[in-house]
C-alpha cells in the first residue's frame, strides 16, 4: 500500500510539471488523505490551487503545510505570496516577521508586501514594513529606493 500511496504524489508533481492541474491536484487530494501529515503534499496541493486562482483555498493547505514536521523551505514564501494575491498584507507581515526566526526573511518580498500597502493607501504600514526590512538586511539598494519612494 505504501507505493500505492507514493505514485499517487509522484503522479501529482508529474501532472504538475504537464500543466495538468485539476488531475495534478486530485492525486494530491488522494495523497493526503492516506498521509495528512505532509508538509510537502500540503505545499504541493496549495501550488496548484494557487496556479488555479483558487487562493483562499491555497492559504489555507499552506498553513497546513507550516504545522507539519517535514514543511518545505518554500511554504512560507508561498503562504506569504498567497495572502498579497489575496490582498492581505497584514497578515503577510506577520508571517515575514514570524519565520524572520527560522529562516533571513527575504528583501524582494519585504519590498512586494509594501507595495500591496501602498496599493491600499496604508503608507504608514508600508513604511513600518520597509524599516523593519532594513533592520533585517541592512542598506540593500532595492529596499533603501523602495523607503525613499
């Protein structure tokens, strides 16, 4: 049962790589159902759905994603991209400032987070957004031209 269970996550990223997403993301429906604890199948599943443009339904299998034990590095970059496609930056930050701890909080999507705040005419959240960022990183051309603007 066991290989069973792995062909179906295996056909998953096949079907991925073909663009054949709805099928791609029926095997890792199936996938999870017999393995609810990985992290790589719950990050999997939310990259299709996002490809979809299913992304509330993307958050949410990236949060699953975070709360499992074998999470890929990229979950949280993923979850993050999914709530400024959702318009939601404040919780962006919140997860850039959370995995600061684990992993160097990257500066382009520091910079992406400010400019979805800006976009909302918050340009005191933006700029809170863009010091913390240079704290982080320092004096990073991208993000001093991003305060300056």
């Amino acid at each position: 049962m066991p290989g069973i269970v792995f062909d179906h996550y295996q056909q998953a990223a096949s079907l991925f790589e073909a663009g054949r997403l709805e099928e791609s993301l029926s095997h890792f429906e199936t996938f999870l159902k017999d393995r609810p604890l990985s992290g790589k199948a719950w990050n999997g599943a939310g990259t299709v759905l996002f490809r979809l443009g299913r992304h509330a339904q993307a958050a949410g299998y990236f949060l699953r994603s975070m709360e499992q034990q074998d999470r890929p590095a990229e979950a949280w970059r993923n979850l993050i991209c999914t709530y400024l496609a959702l318009g939601k930056p404040g919780r962006a930050m919140r997860w850039l400032k959370t995995v600061d701890h684990e992993v160097h909080a990257d500066i382009s999507l520091v910079c992406h987070t400010a400019r979805v705040f800006e976009q909302q005419s918050d340009a005191a959240s933006a700029m809170r957004l863009l010091q913390y960022g240079k704290r982080l990183d320092g004096d990073r051309p991208l993000l001093l031209k991003h305060i300056e603007q």
